[in-house]
C-alpha cells in the first residue's frame, strides 16, 4: 500500500519489534520489523534506517521517506507492506482500524450473493 505523505516523513515503527532487515532492494533502501506476533511490517524507499537487530517500541522513528526516490510521481510516497508468514500479504490498514476484513459470502447455484 502506498501512502501519500508530506517531504521529510519520519517512518515510525507501527507496532513494537525488531528490524530484521535493513538493506538495498533493486534500486531503493527496504526496511523490515518483525513484531512479537509474527507479522513483518516493510517500507520503503527509506534513508537514515535504524540497523538491524534494534529493538523498537510503537511509534518510535526507525527511518526517514527517501525523497530522492519518487515512485509515486508526482507525490512523495510511502510503500508500506505487511506480511503473515513468509509469502501471505495482508491489507495494512486493518492494523490501523481503518479497514474491516474481507468477507466471502456463499453463492447460490445463479452465482448470486
């Protein structure tokens, strides 16, 4: 999920955990924090990471926006991705409260809901 933000963003940790990574991914800095139940939140393009093996608490600052790389032209933006497991992404925002879980509801035979 993308996030439209202000130049000069400070990237806060959106829950207690560890940075687990802290490096270049193809052409931009990739931050990863693993929290205590598992999910590993990610962000990117970040400068100034704090290095891997920090313990950080919610809230606190771990890296600044990278305005140098503007994925989101003409806007600067923060890519942040929440994983479940190794390869399941979920909606970010569920952790925020602002989106509800998707439901699948059963179909009739028509296909309809």
């Amino acid at each position: 999920m993308d996030l439209t933000l202000q130049e000069n963003f400070m990237v806060r940790s959106p829950e207690a955990g560890v940075i687990t990574f802290s490096g270049t991914v193809v052409d931009r800095q990739v931050m990863t924090v693993e929290h205590p139940d598992g999910h590993k939140s990610s962000f990117e393009p970040v400068t100034d990471t704090l290095p891997v093996g920090t313990e950080v608490q919610a809230g606190q600052i771990i890296a600044q926006l990278d305005q140098e790389v503007a994925h989101c032209q003409p806007a600067a933006c923060l890519h942040w991705g929440v994983r479940q497991g190794p390869d399941d992404y979920v909606n970010p925002l569920l952790f925020l409260g602002l989106a509800d879980p998707s439901v699948l509801l059963p179909i009739g035979d028509d296909f309809a809901a």
